[in-house]
C-alpha cells in the first residue's frame, strides 16, 4: 500500500539523515528537508510497478489509441527511457490502477518491460476522473466529444458543482466545456434517417 511504501521511504531518509551538528547549517528555510518529507507523505511516492499489476482505468477517456503513436513512443522510449511516469493509485493488495499513462503504459507492454516507473497516490473516483482527463490533454490531443464524455462524468459524479467550477479545476475556459458538452449531447440525441 501507498502508506507502507511511505512509511519505509520515510525510515530510509532517517537512517540516511547526518548527525545533528552535521546538518546545523541546514537549517536555514531555503534548505528546509522536513517540507519535502511532508510532500512525499500527502502527494505519494515513485516506485518500480510490474507491469502486470497494473489494470486500466475505467475513467480513461480517450476511446482509440493509435498503434503507430504507441510504437514511435516505444521506439522514443527504448532510445533515452521514460521521461514522465505514470500515475497509479492502489485498489487492492499489489494492484493498482492506471490513473495517467496509458499510451507509456502500452509502449512499455510493447517493449516487454516488466516494470515501470510509476507515482503512486491514492485519491478518490472523482480525483481520479479529473487528473486521467488532465493527462489526457497533455499528450496526444482528444477528441472534443471525449472530453464531453470526462466533463459529463464528472460532473453527473457531483465531482464538481457546476461547468464553471469544473473549467476553474481544470484550468480552461468555461465556454470550451459547455461546448464539449453540447457536442456530446447532440451526438447522444442524433438519428439517421435512412
């Protein structure tokens, strides 16, 4: 669990940590490590995951993935490595949940890796929809109606009240989500006449 992983993270820095007089001129606020052990404990931890301990999200929303873009990001991976990890939150005793990552999950599979660089935090359902759809947005661009999908679950989730507080956590527009939206509504309410 994330907490034991905490926990022995935190029994290796202070067995790594120097005497007292050793570290009397670290005290200063800009060397402050005692922020940095706190950050560690409220956001998560890096650890190496098998791969095969890792299942997908059922909040993903991008719908296809390019099987082209997932081998140049293998090939790009086998060349100079991993260069962001993936996000993970624990759902049961050694198996996580791919919160962030898929298409470097997927080239990892590819590459038959064993393990991969992961962050592990836990969260919940709904922190788990918004951080997947905010990975999502910095990679591979999705479709506007698979972010209405995100938009739309999230919000029928309560996970944010409104459009507008849903845009401000999100970090965009307002006028971009209601538009997404719309465009999923209307797919849903369309018929072909034949």
């Amino acid at each position: 669990s994330v907490k034991e992983m905490l926990a022995q993270q935190q029994s290796v820095q202070t067995e790594e940590t120097p005497a007292a007089s050793d570290t009397d001129h670290l005290n200063s606020p800009e060397l402050n490590t005692s922020h940095q052990t706190e950050l560690v404990h409220t956001n998560g931890v890096i650890a190496e995951i098998n791969i095969d301990h890792i299942r997908v999200s059922p909040f993903q929303p991008r719908l296809t993935f390019s099987e082209t873009a997932i081998e140049d990001l293998a090939n790009s991976i086998a060349a100079v490595g991993l260069a962001k990890p993936i996000t993970v939150r624990p759902i049961g005793v050694g198996i996580f949940e791919l919160i962030g990552g898929e298409r470097r999950w997927r080239a990892h599979k590819l590459l038959g890796r064993e393990t991969i660089t992961s962050y592990v935090r836990e969260m919940d359902d709904v922190m788990a929809r918004i951080l997947a759809l905010t990975d999502n947005e910095g990679q591979e661009v999705l479709t506007e109606y698979e972010r209405g999908q995100s938009y739309a679950s999230i919000l029928e989730s309560g996970g944010e009240p409104s459009i507008r507080a849903l845009a401000r956590r999100l970090g965009v527009n307002h006028s971009i989500v209601s538009r997404c939206l719309l465009l999923m509504n209307k797919k849903k309410n369309t018929t072909f006449l034949f």
